[in-house]
C-alpha cells in the first residue's frame, strides 16, 4: 500500500487499483485504465482531498499533467474523461483530375515521392488517400530493386 497523505492511500491488487480513504475503498479501477486514474485523481484535487503535489509524488506523473487534467475535470466534469472528441477531416486536395492523375501514375508503378513533385501535392496528402482507399498503394520495393 503506497500512502498519497495522511488520508489517502492507494493499493494494487490483481490488475485493480484501489484507492482507500481511512480503512474503506472509495474508488477503483483497472491498472490500464489510464482516464479513471485522472478523473479520479483530479477529483480528489478539486474537493481538497489531496494536493497536486501528492499525486506527482506518488504516481511519478508530470506536475503539468496533473494541472492540464484537474482543468478538464473543473471545466467539463467526469463526461471530459470519457467522451471521444469528434475529429474533423480537412478538405482533400485530392480531387477530380489530380486525383485521377495520382491514380494513373501510382497504377504505372510511380513512387510516392515522385507523384508528389509530378503534381505539386505533399507526398503526406497522398500517403493518406492510400491508407483510406481512394489511391492505390504504390508497388513494395524488392531487395533486387533497391541495389540496382
């Protein structure tokens, strides 16, 4: 049992982390479970269960950490731990006639690098049509082809 304070002490016990209050459990969660252990313990920092320093101690986080999550859990509550933040894509520049250039020059054994400067689009905005489907994956380079 590692003690937080005087109060507060925290206990691993078959992948499970418990936290203790006096002699009773109040709170637990799985080892991996990295957004319970800072809600949590960003919890306790906000109704002045423990300090800041406390928990930079016994847990070996970041001092910054623990003051970039004790905000999350001030301004947005529990729900800022678990709710998955909706990510916007940008607008492709992949489009219409460069998009079927890409495709043809790809399908015709070009390399990325190459496509990239042949149409002025970044090698990274083409990497990422391939990783989602809209472009062909160029062809792997052989052992027998890299020596030549």
């Amino acid at each position: 049992m590692t003690e937080i304070n005087s109060s507060i002490a925290v206990q691993k016990e078959k992948e499970q982390v418990w936290y203790i209050h006096g002699h009773l459990p109040v709170f637990h969660h799985h080892e991996e479970d990295v957004r319970s252990f800072r809600m949590f313990t960003s919890q306790m920092i906000v109704n002045g269960t423990v300090k800041p320093k406390e928990i930079v101690k016994a847990f070996g986080v970041p001092s910054i950490t623990v003051k970039r999550y004790v905000k999350v859990f001030r301004e947005q509550g529990v729900k800022g731990f678990y709710e998955t933040k909706s990510r916007e894509s940008s607008a492709s520049v992949l489009k219409g006639e460069v998009l079927e250039r890409a495709r043809a020059l790809l399908e015709q054994g070009r390399s990325v690098p190459d496509v990239s400067s042949e149409l002025k689009v970044l090698a990274n905005t083409l990497h990422k049509a391939i990783r989602a489907g809209r472009l062909p994956a160029p062809p792997k380079k052989t052992d027998s082809a890299a020596r030549q």
